[in-house]
C-alpha cells in the first residue's frame, strides 16, 4: 500500500489551509501486526511505548521523544479505533480538526504533522534497529581500512558517546591518568565523564602519531578541509562502510554502537544508575526505555576491553 503524506502548514496560507511541500512517501503496511485490533488503553500504551523505543535508537532528543509521544497520543485518542484501519485519510481529518476547531496556530499544526509522520513511517512500519554481538563490534571495527576511521568508531562504542559527541572531541578531553573522557556540553548542555578504554587510547594514540591533527580549537577528529571538526555525517559514513566490509546484514546505525555499549555493559553486570550517567540521559526513563535491568558489578571496564580483537593484546593493532 503506498500513499503519499506531504501536508505541511503554511504561516502565510489564507484561512489555514493545507499546503503540499515536498514529497514524502509510506511505502509498505501502515500498521505492525503487533497493534492489530482497538486501539485500547493497552494497546496504545504498547504503542507509545515502541515509538519511545524508536526514537531513543535513533538519538533523538528528549525534547522530541516527549513532544512526539505526547502529540502521537492525542492523535491516537482523536482517531479511536483499530490500528489497522488507520490511514491517510485519519491524518488529514485530525489536521483539519486542529485547524478548523482547536484553531491550532501553524507551528502546532507542523508539529502535530511530524510526529503523526514519525509515528506511521517508523514505529507502525519499522525493520528493527537491531543490537551488535560484541563479535560483530569487534568484526566492524576491524574491518575499518583506515585508522582514522578505526579510531572514531572506537571511542564511539568504548565511551557510549553520541555521533556529533564524538565528532566534536577535543584532544584536552582525553584523560590518561584517569582514564575518563570528557564529554563536553552533550545534547541538553550538561557535561560529564565517561570510559576511556585503553584498547581505544592505543589506537588514538597510534592515529596521533599518524595524522597529527593540529588546530586552534583543539579538534580530535579534523574534516576533509581541516578547517573544523569532522562531521557527525563523516562518522556516519565511516561506519557505513565498515559494516558492508564486515559483511553485516542487520538493520544498524551509528547510533546502534552507543546501544550496543549500554547493552553490553548491562550485560557485564553495571548498574542501569550507572549507564545513565555514562550515556548522558537527563532521565533515568530515557535510559530503562530500550535497556533491562541488569545486576551489580563493583568493576566498571569499557566493553571493547572485551572484545575478541582487543582482549588478547589489548588493543595493539595496524591498520
């Protein structure tokens, strides 16, 4: 089943009406069969609860998590009945709704539109994001041909950090004696500490002598032009292409290493306390959406320490 959903408001349309930007198309089912039937108090909550799920794997904010769901249940209450039966047709009613009957401003409306967009295109249709054995961690991270590359996907999964986290390192925020990296202003502005894994500081350090980065800011990871940090794109596509070499079918994202790095640890036994701290969640909520509780280890050592490839010589590999 296709249709296409483009409807976004216009500040500047006359009588609020609707007008068409752009293209986006829904291409498959509109609904899981996991939601099939009504929409009851159950059913929907399952259903809130999975986009949550959805928008945490992606690396959305907690501002968006909490506007998304929020907007996503109104709409859902609007509609009231089975999932299955929900459509285009739903969407545009409730849009009109808003305009005509709540007089709902442009911003509200666009809004609205988004997470509804979110809410059919990703959690009603998703292939799961799926999570990494720390086999295929480690399978993808030396399957990189180039250590710069090998280097950013490393501190990414060793210190759970978020993409544009890991592309905005600066050399002073590598703490040897410690063994701690500093997270400078992560998403929400507050700052924090997290693992340094030794495997990691070996291959930093190899990258260091390599490429010698040098700027005035003190970037870790430079850009193609040296002019600035490298893009959170620019990770993006290191890891892309690190998982087709290490011949990775699984739906993942670079996002999926800071899962896996929770995951992981949770796993060896640290404390779901613990991993928010490390991850940066403003909520202990954001972190118990998509991890289970595990139970209490006194040692707390970077999961890539574990890996296959990095457990036996503890990290001292060319690349």
């Amino acid at each position: 089943m296709k249709f296409v959903n483009t409807l976004q408001f216009s500040a500047n349309a006359d009588d609020g009406s609707l007008l068409y930007i752009g293209h986006f198309k829904f291409i498959g089912r509109l609904t899981a069969n996991k939601f099939k039937g009504e929409c009851t108090m159950k059913n929907k909550e399952q259903i809130l609860l999975r986009m949550r799920e959805d928008i945490l794997l992606r690396g959305l904010s907690q501002n968006t998590l909490e506007s998304y769901t929020s907007h996503a249940r109104i709409f859902l209450d609007y509609c009231n009945r089975p999932t299955e039966q929900l459509n285009e047709h739903d969407i545009r009613n409730f849009l009109w709704y808003l305009i005509k009957e709540k007089k709902s401003s442009p911003g509200t409306v666009n809004t609205y539109s988004a997470a509804i967009r979110f809410l059919f295109a990703v959690t009603f249709n998703r292939t799961l994001n799926e999570i990494l054995t720390r086999e295929e961690v480690s399978a993808i991270i030396e399957s990189c041909q180039n250590l710069k590359h090998k280097a950013m996907l490393m501190v990414v999964y060793s210190s759970g950090l978020r993409v544009s986290e890991a592309a905005a390192l600066k050399i002073q925020h590598i703490d040897s004696k410690t063994m701690r990296l500093f997270v400078d202003c992560g998403k929400g502005g507050k700052d924090r500490y997290t693992l340094l894994s030794e495997a990691c500081l070996n291959v930093l350090r190899e990258y260091w002598k390599m490429y010698l980065p040098k700027h005035p800011e003190g970037w870790l990871f430079l850009g193609t032009y040296k002019v600035s940090h490298i893009t959170s794109d620019g990770i993006e596509n290191a890891f892309n292409k690190a998982v087709k070499r290490a011949s990775i079918t699984k739906n993942v994202s670079i996002h999926t290493l800071r899962h896996a790095f929770a995951t992981h640890l949770l796993e060896d036994g640290v404390t779901l306390l613990q991993i928010k701290e490390l991850l940066g969640h403003a909520s202990i909520k954001s972190t118990t959406i998509y991890l289970h509780l595990a139970n209490l280890t006194s040692d707390i050592k970077s999961p890539l320490d574990n890996l296959p490839a990095f457990c036996r010589s503890n990290g001292s590999s060319n690349d």
